[in-house]
C-alpha cells in the first residue's frame, strides 16, 4: 500500500494534478506499471505550460508499505526559434504550410498547437505524413527549432473497397448491412491547385429482408480546405443512384447535388452544414410521382467518450437538423430533428453499461405528402434488425392506414 508521497521542484503544476495524473492514492495498492504509463500523460502536461526539457525522477521505497519521492527540475520556458520544413515539392508553395500552422517563431511552445497544426496539414488532403519534431539549439537551452517533416502521397490514383459495412436505405430507417464495394478514382491537385477531384461508383446489396436488391451508385466530388482566403473546408459533390425501395418491383432513380462545409471541434467530434438539391425518380416517365427535395441541413456529433473502437466511460451525442423547401423551393415543407445519445458507463473492470436514447420529431408535415411514401420513407419508421427485430422493416407502426401492408405486425 502507498504509505506517503513527497514531491518538490513543481512550480508549473500543483501536487494534486500530479497525483490525479500518475493515479496515486495513499492507503491504496501501489501499482508501478501505472506509473510508468501515466508518465507519459505527465510528460505532456509539463509541455503544454512550455516545460520542454524537464527532469522527472521517481523514486518508490518500498518495505512493508511504500514511500514514492518524486523531484522535478521543470527548467525555462521553451521559446520556437526558427521553422523549417523538409519533404516539399518544389512546385507547391511553402505558405500552404505557414497558414496551417498555429504556432510562430520567438512564441512558447505549447503542445497542444503543435498537435492541432500536424492535424490541419494531415487534412489538406496531399500529405501522407505531417510530422513536427522540436530540436533542441545548441546555442541557446530555452529555445528550439521546429522541423517540419512532409511526405506527399501519390497525385493521382485509384482506390477500392468491399466488405461488409453498414448502408442507409431511407432517411427514416436505421442503417442495415450490406455487401459492398467500390472503385473511385482520384486526383489530389486537380490543375495543379489544391482542390481534390474524385470520381468513385459503388454497388451494395444489403441483407435486410425486402432490401436485397442491388443499390448502384455514382457520385463526383470537389472538395477543398480553403475558399478565398479562409479556412473553410468545402465540398461540391454530384451523385445519381438506382435502387428499389422496401419489397417495390420498380426501380427508382435518385440524383442531384449538395454543397457541404465542415467544421471539426476534434479528432471526434465536428459540426456540418449540407445545402442539397435532389430528385426522386419513379422511373414511369409521367413525373406525377417525381420528388424535388431541397434542403438545408446542419449535422453534428459530439465524441466525449474516453475510446472510438471500445469506450468504456463518457457519451457521444449525434444530432440532426433538416429543413426542406420554404424559401428553397420544391415539393414539400417541412422541418425534421433526429437526435440520440449513447452513453457508456464502467461497473466492472470487465463490464461496460452501454445505453441508447433516440428522439425524432418531424414539423409541418402535410397529409397529402404520404403520397410519395411509396417513393421515398422520410418519416420515422421502426422493425428490422437495426432497430424492433420482432417485426419486418417498417412494420411497426402507431396507425394502421387501410389500403397499405406498412402495419404493425410481428415476424411469426
């Protein structure tokens, strides 16, 4: 058990951070591989207030209990000296690297900057290794100088996938699997700018029963990070996809356009805003079934939780907003929010509480729009096995509409 901690030599941080960072507890067991990784986590927290080259000696004395004296030498504020980058291309320009950068000579060096910086030049898209290493100047300990390592990838080429993967089939309806794959074609510099260009086609054909018809789609997508001198990651994307809807004999084509803008919090976490023009094609030739969907919608996803693959504390929050036609045009008006939180929560080392809490609303909806439902399932529907497996996809309903076979009946 960890009888007593002495420290000295922190100015920067106090005691208990230190403490709550290296998991130290008196009258707790002693765990010294906790130490050891958690020294990294300290490592970093020394660096954020510019304490580069600080010395950590951790010294445990153990007997019947244990003792751990911890001396730290945080020595000067790091100051940037100079900035070099090595690795670019000759023909591109070195401000596409200075204005990515939120760091600049004779400031502090802050890590946190210096991770953001790696981040945003990683997602110009044309590198495929953005690395920022401090070297230490020899004629001067309190000062640094930043190298900045490039590696671009390959200007054109052509990419392909498959496997199984989840799809959306309609707006309305959960996710369900399918076996899929693509093709897509790519140009990074498209006429030598810093626009990305990408051709790509893809087919899947998703095992939900009633689904299992081949869906083809076709899109062409120009994205890029800057427009007219600020920072806003951009998107021009056209798209034409041919599938059937729920047990339907007749094919529909589906095509249009979006303009779509991101804006990321984090690695996690982002906030997207997507103006788009769509039409629904019955494919009968008359366009009495034909849909014309002009929305605007603002889509975002809060990532609080402690791992992406397995999270075992925190939340994430996904959040929806769509507004169609009004001032945009088309067919319909209508306002929609879909939200829903998952939330985690550890009871044992080996046990996780895992929760999921959806919420949908659609306003403004008119009578007379349940005649394109046979074309297009905007609403909210359950059954199937993303969702109530006791019943088929969009089968459960809290109406039963005469003349339609959408009703809430369970699978035998």
């Amino acid at each position: 058990f960890l009888k007593s901690i002495n420290i000295s030599g922190n100015y920067s941080l106090r005691d208990e951070e230190i403490f709550s960072i290296l998991n130290l507890k008196k009258n707790k067991p002693f765990n010294p591989v906790a130490i050891q990784i958690n020294r990294n986590r300290l490592n970093d927290r020394y660096f954020e207030h510019s304490k580069l080259f600080m010395i950590i000696n951790i010294e445990p004395l153990v007997s019947d209990s244990v003792i751990i004296n911890i001396s730290i030498e945080e020595g000067p504020d790091i100051i940037i000296n100079k900035i070099y980058i090595e690795g670019m291309n000759e023909n591109l320009d070195s401000n596409l690297v200075y204005r990515e950068l939120l760091f600049s000579k004779k400031e502090k060096y802050v890590k946190s900057k210096i991770d953001l910086s790696q981040r945003k030049l990683m997602e110009i898209g044309i590198f495929s290794m953005a690395a920022i290493s401090p070297i230490k100047n020899t004629a001067n300990d309190s000062t640094v100088n930043l190298v900045i390592e490039l590696r671009e990838m390959n200007r054109r080429e052509i990419l392909s996938s498959g496997g199984y993967y989840p799809i959306t089939v309609n707006e309305g309806v959960d996710q369900v699997i399918a076996l899929a794959g693509d093709i897509a074609w790519k140009d990074r510099r498209v006429l030598n700018s810093l626009s990305s260009f990408q051709v790509k086609s893809s087919l899947a054909i998703p095992f939900e029963a009633g689904y299992q018809y081949p869906r083809f789609t076709f899109d062409m997508l120009l994205s890029n990070q800057w427009i007219f001198g600020f920072r806003i990651p951009s998107e021009l994307k056209g798209f034409f996809q041919s599938f059937r809807n729920y047990n339907q004999d007749d094919g529909i084509y589906r095509y249009g356009f979006q303009i779509a803008n991101i804006l990321r919090l984090n690695d996690r976490s982002y906030i997207r805003a997507i103006l788009r023009w769509e039409l629904f094609d019955d494919n009968k030739r008359d366009n009495k079934n034909d849909i014309e969907n002009r929305s605007f919608r603002l889509v975002a996803r809060f990532d609080k939780s402690n791992n992406p693959l397995y999270p075992s504390k925190g939340y994430v929050l996904n959040t929806e907003i769509i507004s169609v036609g009004g001032v945009l045009g088309g067919n319909r008006t209508y306002q929609k929010v879909d939200a829903g939180i998952q939330s985690y929560f550890r009871i044992r080392n080996r046990s996780v509480l895992a929760s999921r809490i959806k919420y949908g609303m659609i306003f403004n909806w008119k009578n007379n729009y349940d005649i394109y439902e046979t074309l297009l399932y905007e609403k909210f529907y359950l059954g199937g096995s993303s969702s109530l497996r006791a019943w088929d996809p969009l089968k459960f309903l809290t109406e039963i509409d005469p003349g339609t076979d959408l009703v809430g009946i369970a699978d035998d």
